[in-house]
C-alpha cells in the first residue's frame, strides 16, 4: 500500500531529484475528487436547472401550476416575466416566472398503475408477507354470514 502522507513531506533540496510525473501524482487525489464532484453533484443540477427553464418557458394558459410559496392554480394568462395564475373564481394573482416551482399533470384514474408485490432481501416473498398474503385469502374465502343469523 502506497502512502500519500511522504509525498507531501518529501523535500525537494534533500537529494531527491523529482521527475516531470511527481506533480501529477501530488495532485491526482485532488483531481479525483474534483471529478467525482462534477459528475455527482454539478452535472444534474445543470440538467435539472435546464428542465425547469424549459417547463417555465413552455407555461401557457390553462395549466395548474404550484408555486415555490405552495400555491395551487391555472394560469390564466403570461407576459413576458410574469404569469397572473387564477386561484379561485375571482381571485388572480401574478408571480414572476421563476415562483412556479411545477406544472401538476393530472393522471387519469383509469391509467394508474397495479401495486407491485413486495419481495424480500433476493426477491422472494418474506416469511411474513407469506403469512398476511395466507389470512387474506382466508378471509375473502368465509362467506359473511347474514345479520339475522347473528342475532340467534
């Protein structure tokens, strides 16, 4: 294992001619991290500003939007760096562009999509969910009983 604690303390004028590659070395780790860096956390927050300048962009009326303040509305008309939303039958407000944090699409209920079962650690169903899954069936099974007979 190589460790980078002597490069740091080796001293140039003790003897030790360094070759042209010794700079890059020193300064590898620093430059890995750099990276790591730019592909972590630069690089989306780019993608994501570029995204919402596009939605912000594309806004036009009769889209329900959300503003960065939480309020729920349609807009009702766009200039130019404001949007006025409507958010109820007489009330209108106008923000900048930039307050609109989403634009809301409604899914159809229709369109939703079935709830996925749940596996365990290597994809088989737990020991538990075995057991809840059984005394489901097992209650859907019974037939319900008439209300007069529970009276006798």
């Amino acid at each position: 294992m190589i460790s980078f604690v002597p490069m740091f303390l080796q001293d140039a004028g003790a003897g030790q001619v360094t070759g042209g590659m010794g700079g890059l070395v020193t300064f590898l780790p620093l430059i890995l991290i750099l990276l790591i860096m730019y592909f972590l956390m630069i690089r989306p927050q780019n993608k994501k500003q570029k995204e919402t300048e596009k939605m912000i962009a594309a806004l036009k009326k009769g889209d329900k939007v959300v503003t960065i303040g939480g309020i729920h509305g349609t807009v009702a008309s766009t200039k130019e760096n404001t949007v006025i939303v409507k958010v109820d039958d007489n009330t209108r407000i106008e923000f900048n562009r930039t307050a609109i944090a989403t634009v809301v699409v409604d899914k159809p209920a229709s369109a939703a999509a079935p709830e996925k079962e749940k596996k365990g650690l290597f994809g088989k169903k737990s020991k538990e969910d075995s057991i809840v899954a059984e005394i489901k069936d097992k209650d859907e099974e019974k037939p319900s009983k008439p209300e007069a007979d529970k009276d006798e």
